[in-house]
C-alpha cells in the first residue's frame, strides 16, 4: 500500500516537473536578457529580462549638485559589450516603439519635460541607427538635478523584436553649468546619469503559469488518487468474487441431478408394467413369478418322461 503510493506520488512529481520546464523551456526561447551601464558609473550593471513582445521605457535622469544648464547625452542599444559604442550594430533585440507617447499625429516614441530639447533619430526613416541622441542648451538653471531622485531629462520607448542578449550604454558627452562665479563650466565630473528600464509585459504572454502550475498538481493529486485505489479494490474484488463462485454451483449441482435421474428412470418402467399385467404388481416382482412356474413345469414334465421310461423298461422285462 505504501509503496504503490510512493510510487504514484513520484510519477505525478516528475509529470508535474516536466510540464513546469516545458513552461519554463518556452518562455525562454522568446526571452531577451538586456544589461544597462552608465558611462559615469562604468561599474555598475543592471540586467533585466524581457520577453518578444513586451515594451520597455528606457528613462535617463542626472544627479548633479551644480547648476546644470546644458546636457548632451547618447544612449547606444543593442551593443554587444559594455561600453561599446556601435551606431549599427549587427543586434536586433530592441527598436523603437514609434507613438507610445501622445496620440495621433503628435504621437512619438520619446518625451521630455525640458523645453527646446532635440533628440535623433527623429523619425521612422533613422529607425536602424542603434543610438539614441538627446541633448538641450538653456541659458539659465534648468531642472532639480540635486533632489534625491534626480532630475528626469528624457524617456523614449522600444520594444523586444527578437531573443537574445544586448547592452544599453549611457554614455555622457558634455555637461555645463553655472560656477560659483556665475560663469559657464565644462565638466563630465559635474553630472551623473542613471539608466533606467521599465518592462511592460506583453498581453500574449505569459506570466504566472511556470510559476502556478508546479505548485498545484503535485500537492493536490497525489493525496486524492493513492488513497481511492487500494481501497476500493481490495474490498470488492475478494468478497464478490468467492461468494459468488462458491454458492450457486454447489447448489445447483447437488439438487438437480440426483432428485431428477431416478424419477425420470423408473417412471417409464412402471407405467409399462401397469400396462402388461394386471393390477398395480411391480415389474421385478411379474418377472420372478413366471421364472418359478416356468421351472416347475418344466420338472415336472422331466419327472414325467423320467417315470414313462422306467415303466417301459419294466413292462419289457416281464415279457
């Protein structure tokens, strides 16, 4: 009993095993892993995974203590190694997600809080450049660049075309600022950016069956099925099977034919005797009758001739 539940209980642990890596095996074959660094923190990776299909919004905020004026930035994607910088790269795991932002004619793939900013690519005809360009010149403070979130300079959106692995490389190219003089500096020191993605699951995919369907099967089918089978077999089949082997054959067996043979024998023979003689005597009994006479007579008449001979015999010896 123990072991055959052992047993059911493995096979439906390693079925249930199975379906969940033939989730997980396909959800893998669609998947995108994407590292992100920025150029002012070379050592600081962040990877996130991504599925065909889904969108990502890629936000590029700076941190700076300095009154920052001007920001000129470019975002390289679909790079095949840190730091590499590649405007056509031979990687198609990413493009942009033309009018994610905004509605209608004025819908695009980037937006910005700042006034007078320019990005590249502009439109749908520079889709196959690998870099996004951003940049703005102001000729005052612009931006909370020293808040503990940072200031949020520009968002643009992509989306996953194809599986694999790529990078997303920051990497600053001019920053200015406003010294303590009032007068305009040049430094990379002065700012730090922060790359950022936030994946937005497709509809089509899916995302809470490798992690559900493990966990249901094993737990719930193995307690019901062991328990019902062993049971219920070893209680009918025994009982049922032997009662009714045993009880009707006997029975019928023993009643039937002895009542039945000697009726249906010595009927015949007694209707035939009723019949032949008269009366109601038995047919044993006529037949030993007639036996008896026939033998007297027949003594008798030997007894007769035996008696003629010898009185022959004697007449002739008197003569």
């Amino acid at each position: 009993m123990k072991k055959l539940t052992s047993v059911v209980l493995a096979g439906m642990l390693v079925t249930a095993g199975c379906a969940g890596a033939l989730s997980v095996s396909a959800d893998d074959s669609q998947k995108a892993t994407i590292k992100v660094v920025d150029s002012s923190a070379p050592s600081e990776v962040t990877t996130y995974d991504a599925y065909v299909g889904d969108k990502i919004e890629c936000v590029i905020s700076g941190y700076s203590q300095e009154a920052v004026t001007s920001v000129l930035t470019s975002t390289y994607i679909n790079q095949a190694d840190i730091q590499q910088t590649v405007e056509y790269s031979d990687i198609n795991v990413l493009g942009y997600a033309d009018g994610y932002y905004g509605e209608g004619e004025a819908a695009a793939y980037y937006t910005s809080d700042f006034n007078g900013y320019a990005v590249r690519p502009e439109s749908a005809d520079e889709y196959d450049r690998d870099v996004f360009g951003f940049c703005y010149i102001h000729g005052q403070t612009s931006g909370d660049y020293a808040s503990e979130n940072g200031q949020v300079m520009v968002k643009f959106a992509m989306e996953v075309l194809e599986p694999g692995e790529c990078v997303i490389y920051t990497d600053l190219k001019d920053v200015t600022y406003d010294n303590a003089e009032g007068e305009i500096e040049s430094s990379l020191e002065a700012l730090k950016t922060k790359t950022t993605l936030t994946v937005i699951p497709s509809e089509e995919r899916p995302t809470d069956e490798p992690t559900e369907e493990p966990t249901d099967e094993p737990t719930q089918t193995p307690t019901e099925e062991p328990t019902d089978i062993p049971t219920s077999a070893t209680q009918q089949i025994p009982t049922e099977t032997p009662t009714s082997a045993t009880t009707p054959t006997p029975t019928q067996a023993g009643t039937v034919a002895p009542t039945s043979a000697p009726t249906s024998a010595n009927t015949p023979s007694n209707n035939n005797s009723s019949n032949t003689n008269s009366g109601n005597t038995s047919y044993s009994a006529g037949k030993v009758a007639t036996g008896e006479s026939a033998a007297a007579v027949i003594f008798a008449l030997c007894a007769a001739l035996a008696a003629g001979s010898v009185l022959a015999f004697a007449r002739k010896r008197v003569k």
